[in-house]
C-alpha cells in the first residue's frame, strides 16, 4: 500500500503540472489576442496623433506635437462635449434616482412590470431616439411644435437642435444605466434603518432626505461618474440633432475631420486620445469611489427588503414612472412609426397620405435590404462565437489559477475605457496598415464588434460564475476531472442562463452598433445603423423612419426571445 501511495503521488503531481500547464498556454494566447485586438490599435492611434506630416502616409514622417496644441485651440469643441455631458448626466441622475427610489422602495401597483418598462430605452439605440425626437422637437416642422404654434399662436416650445435637446436624448436613450445601477444599491439597503427612522417621528420626505439619500450616496456619486463618461463619448444624438445647427462636440468633430477633403487624420487622432484620457480618468474615480470606504448597510444579521406603503400617494409615484416611459418610449416610437407611414410629415389628420412606400423602398434598395442582413448575420456570429470565448475567458478569470487572470481582466475591460468612435478610428488605422485584406469586410467588423463588447459579456457572464459554488466544480477535480471537463460538465450547465442573456445582448448590442461601424464599413460590409444615418443625411424623414422600426422591430423581437428562453430555462432549473 505503501509503494502504490508513493508512486502515485509524482503521478498526480504530473496531471496537475499538466492542467496547469494548459490553463497557462491557453490563459497566454487569450492575453496576446485580447492584447492584439484591444491594445495594438490604439498605438496606431497614438502614432498618427502625433503625424504631423502628410496625414495619410503611414508611418508619420515627421512627427510632433502640434495636433496636440491644436486641441487646445478647439476650446469650444471640448467647452460643448462637457456643457452636454454635465445636462445630460444631471437628467439621468436625478431622473434614474428619483424612479429607483419608486419601484425599489415605495409599494406601487404593477411595480414589477413597470421595472421592466423602465429598462425598454437602454434597448432602443440612441440613433434611433435622436431621428425621433428630431421629428417631434424639431422647430417649426416638429410634431410637438406645430401643435404648440396651432394652440396658443406662439413659437417653437422645443429645440430638438439645442444643447438642452441633444442631451435630453442622450440622458433618456444612454443614461438608463443610471436606474439599474441606483435601483441594484437601493435594493440592498437594510430596511430597518428607515424603518427606525419612522418610528423616530420622521415623515416619509424627512426619511428620504436624512436617511436613504446619505446611504446611497456613494453609488449615486459612482453612477454619475459612470455615466458622465458614457456621455463623453455619445455620438449618435450629437451627429444627428447637433450637426445641422453647427454645434459640435468632440465626437461628431472627430468625424468631420476624417470626412473633410483631404482628411485630417493627426488632428481627429489626437482630439480621440483626448477624450479617451478623460474618459479614463472618470471611469478610474469610478472605481476608486466603488471600492473605497465603507458605507455598508448590509451585516450577518439577516434582513428582507421592504417597501414603504404610501397610501394614496402610489397611485401618484405610479403615475410618474408612467409618465417617464411614455415620454422615453412610447412617444418617441408613436412619432416614428407615424412619420413612416406617411408620403409627407404632417400634424394634421386632414393633410396626412398614408402609404407603404417608405417600407416598400426601404425594402427594394439592396442596399439596405444587405445592410439589414448583414447587421443580423453580425449579430448572430459575434454573439455566438463571443459568448463561447467570453465564458472561457470568465472561466479562467474568476476560477483558474491561471497566472496573470488580473492582468487578463484589465486588458479585456479596455475597450469600456475608450470611446466607440475613438476606437473605430483606432481600429481604422490599425487594419489599413496591416497586410491582412479585411478591411472594407465583415470579418473586420465582426472582429471590431468582439473587442468593443468584450466588457459587456465578461461582465454580465462574471456576475453569474461568481454566483455558482466552487465547490461543485471542486468535486468534479477531485474525481479526476480535468479543467476542460469541468467546464463542460459542471459550469457551462449551471452558467446556462447567463450564456442565453448575454448571447442577446451581444446580439442587440451588435445590430445597434453605430460608432465603430461608421469607420470600418465598405462598400460589400453596409450595416443598418450607418445606413441609417446615410439616409437620414440624403433621403427624406420618412424612409429613415421606415429604417429606423425595423431596426428597432428586429432588436424588440429579440428582447421578446430573450424573456421567453431566460423564463423557460430559470423554470428548468427550479
């Protein structure tokens, strides 16, 4: 017995050297691919912001920094993006608070479904809600405005093309995140201490005020910042309601400078690697604020969430969340859904021609009959072949021993760093300078859609594995079980329903792409967001109306998918 413990023991040794041994060669190849796809752009990026010789001769042949000292020379440009960004972040901060506060902690009716509406914008594009409220605030020709001016006899109401407008659409259609992130802390605050403040004398505002707000005030201050650099790098709203009034802000100039004859390369690199050092240094306060400190409401002591009866007053709080979701989505879609039915946009009943040829156009120019398709072959290729290298990548992140899995994890994590349209043009450079003829195909854009959502599906898969018990993968290893099986056999059967969320996610993130598709499409690789921008830019109203529901028609239907299969298999499981 003796000799078979001692001999056995260097054989076991053996097969752990050997597993880890894999885990390290395969946690090294997803370092370099994660680092190629992630991390080589952007030093061609950084290159041609420092070119300051013939713009499209690469590499630079004279080199300095006067695209950086002309960045200061567009104070108006950086004085915009911020103006807009601050609007924007303080009207989803007040407004994502103020609904969290309602459906976390007041007793509504209906207050389930009404969280499920509330998330609805976060899945329209903001391309799609910047043509909308276009069509409804635009002044003189707006839905809203001609109603307005027919009434009362006054002028416009709205401004769809102002600062206040473009962040509106930025705060409603990008900064729903606000509400997910206040509703997640306002959901795990224990109770009892408002509770104690009640029975203290406090009324219910006085609560709020002394209570709750000073407790949730870490994530909401950690939501803000978030959120603000989401708004940093906002392109679609910018390009479509600021542009015709000549206002720009760092996104949409990046793109007039690659658009402009001859293009200017250096100056639009320089003003990306500008925005992506904001962006990075609020997303690292972000960080340092989340991790920082100890605000913890939440002890051993066990404790069940309760909401506050309001009497009355729910009928009121409900009917503000209503009234949110009929402004961010129901307005907006009935405006666009009208105007795509009509030979010509009008208010009045009287004067309005409905017709099909808007969808029937749509339809009949291959153009845009391929751009549909090939958003939804992306969508489908990315999501399924991203979700199956994201599991493995989260896998061996949170449960191998695999060295460098930090370093791993910030290298994946990246892209949420760097702005869509700065990387687009990152990756612009990258691939027009590599001898891999991608470029102008839907390999490139495949490959571009990968690294930009890689945060997303790591994070959204990362919330899940961490969720699951080690221990059960630890049984499958002690019977014998080799890494890769225990991922089969264990992990990917108990991670099932996060691998269906974040395969549609994936999914709808892709087909509502905009920024990085903008640089990377040719003329065999059209996708349906920048086609839609084309014919917001040529065509009438109404056929980039008619563009803009099937896009959001192909995302619902999805998000329909999505719902019924994570239902199914959470019931499966039960």
């Amino acid at each position: 017995m003796t000799v078979a413990v001692s001999g056995g023991a260097p054989w076991r040794r053996h097969l752990r050297l050997n597993r880890l041994n894999s885990q390290a060669m395969i946690g090294l190849a997803i370092l370099v691919g994660c680092g190629v796809l992630v991390l080589y752009p952007m030093l061609f990026l950084l290159a041609e912001s420092l070119n300051v010789g013939d713009p499209q001769t690469f590499p630079p042949t004279a080199i300095g920094l006067d695209n950086y000292l002309g960045v200061g020379l567009d104070l108006r440009i950086i004085l915009n993006t911020v103006q807009v960004a601050i609007i924007a972040t303080v009207i989803a901060i007040f407004s994502g608070f103020v609904l969290a506060w309602i459906l976390t902690r007041t007793q509504i009716p209906c207050r389930g479904l009404l969280e499920r509406l509330i998330e609805l914008p976060f899945y329209v594009t903001p391309l799609v809600g910047a043509l909308a409220w276009s069509i409804l605030a635009a002044p003189k020709s707006g839905l809203l405005n001609q109603l307005w001016q027919y009434f009362t006899g006054q002028d416009d109401l709205l401004n769809a093309y102002s600062p206040m407008g473009i962040a509106w659409v930025m705060a409603l259609f990008e900064g729903s995140v606000a509400f997910v992130m206040i509703a997640a802390v306002m959901k795990s605050m224990d109770p009892t201490l408002e509770e104690s403040s009640r029975m203290a004398g406090a009324g219910k505002l006085r609560t709020v005020l002394k209570i709750t707000l000073p407790l949730v005030i870490p994530g909401v201050f950690g939501a803000a910042i978030f959120v603000f650099a989401e708004m940093l790098g906002s392109f679609a709203a910018a390009l479509l309601l600021g542009t015709p009034q000549h206002f720009y802000v760092i996104t949409t100039a990046i793109w007039e400078l690659t658009q402009s004859y001859p293009p200017d390369y250096g100056r639009a690199a320089a003003l990306g690697i500008a925005l992506f050092g904001v962006m990075f240094g609020s997303l690292t306060l972000y960080r340092f604020v989340v991790r920082r400190g100890s605000y913890a409401t939440i002890s051993g002591k066990a404790f069940r969430p309760r909401a506050n009866d309001m009497g009355r007053l729910a009928w009121v709080f409900m009917g503000v969340v209503l009234l949110y979701v009929f402004v961010a989505v129901v307005l907006p879609m009935a405006s666009l859904l009208l105007t795509s039915f009509l030979r010509f946009s009008t208010v009045w009943v009287s004067d309005m021609e409905f017709t099909l040829a808007n969808y029937r156009t749509a339809f009949s120019l291959a153009a845009i009959r391929s751009a549909l398709m090939n958003s939804l072959i992306l969508g489908v290729g990315v999501a399924t072949v991203g979700v199956l290298i994201m599991t493995v990548l989260v896998w061996l992140i949170y449960r191998a021993r695999t060295p460098g899995s930090a370093f791993i994890e910030y290298t994946v994590m990246f892209p949420q760093a760097v702005p869509r349209m700065v990387f687009g043009l990152a990756l612009l450079w990258a691939w027009l300078n590599i001898p891999v003829p991608i470029y102008g195909t839907l390999w490139l854009l495949a490959l571009a859609y990968f690294t930009v959502l890689l945060p997303l599906g790591v994070r959204t898969l990362g919330g899940v594995i961490l969720q699951i018990d080690k221990s059960l993968e630890e049984c499958a290893r002690v019977c014998g079980a080799s890494w890769m099986e225990q991922l089969r056999t264990v992990t990917l059967p108990l991670l099932r329903p996060g691998v269906v969320a974040a395969w549609l996610l994936l999914f709808i993130a892709s087909v509502r792409e905009l920024g990085v598709s903008i640089f990377l499409m040719g003329p065999n690789s059209k996708v349906i967001a920048p086609a839609i921008v084309a014919s917001w830019s040529s065509s009438g109203t109404e056929l980039t109306a008619a563009m803009a529901i099937l896009q959001t028609g192909t995302v619902m239907a999805a998000l329909v998918i999505l719902f019924s299969i994570v239902k199914r298999f959470s019931g499966g499981n039960k």
